[in-house]
C-alpha cells in the first residue's frame, strides 16, 4: 500500500529530490561493490536482510550476494513482497528484525 504521504505535492517533491540526490551520487559509496569489497569490516555485528521476492529495485541477486558473502546475517525473503517498506511482509519482517535486535 503507498502511503497517502506521496499523494502530496511537497513531500514527493522532497523525496524525489533526496532519491535523486543519493543516485546522482551513487549512493555515497567510493566504488561499486563496496559493501561485499569491505564485508570483513562489518562480520561480527549483526545483520538482517529483510528482501522481497518482487523487488526490481534491489534484485533478489543482490541480497543473495551479500548474504553469501556474510553467512551469519539473517535473510528473510517475503514472498510476497515488492521494494516498499510498507508492504505487509516487509513491515512483518522489520518488526519481526527489529524485535531481534532489541534482544541483544
């Protein structure tokens, strides 16, 4: 469901203008690849990749590599799922990621 939010002129406005911002300049990492080139720098802290099996924004493929890449983080894949954090299943497993965290 899309928030009612991106039904107003100013707050698409502001958020077209921040996702164009963080595109432009991809993503404020150094390199492609960054995140798998530096996992070493990031193993030990906990980690969960909440993905949805539809999302053609951040591909299947992509979460698949880092999770390779990164054995011990938790991979939720919401079957029935886009991109938007606010589908169902992707609010289900933030919350259900989020719950975890806080048991730490």
């Amino acid at each position: 469901a899309r928030p009612s939010k991106f039904n107003e002129i100013d707050f698409a406005i502001a958020f077209a203008r921040i996702e164009c911002h963080f595109f432009a300049n991809g993503g404020f990492f150094t390199e492609d690849g960054w995140i798998l080139n530096n996992i070493d720098k990031i193993r030990g802290i906990p980690g969960w990749i909440v993905q949805g099996r539809f999302d053609v924004v951040t591909p299947m493929d992509s979460a698949w590599s880092l999770k390779k890449a990164w054995p011990e983080v938790s991979f939720d894949i919401v079957w029935d799922a886009g991109h938007a954090s606010t589908e169902p299943g992707i609010v289900d497993g933030l919350v259900r990621a989020t719950d975890q965290a806080l048991r730490l």
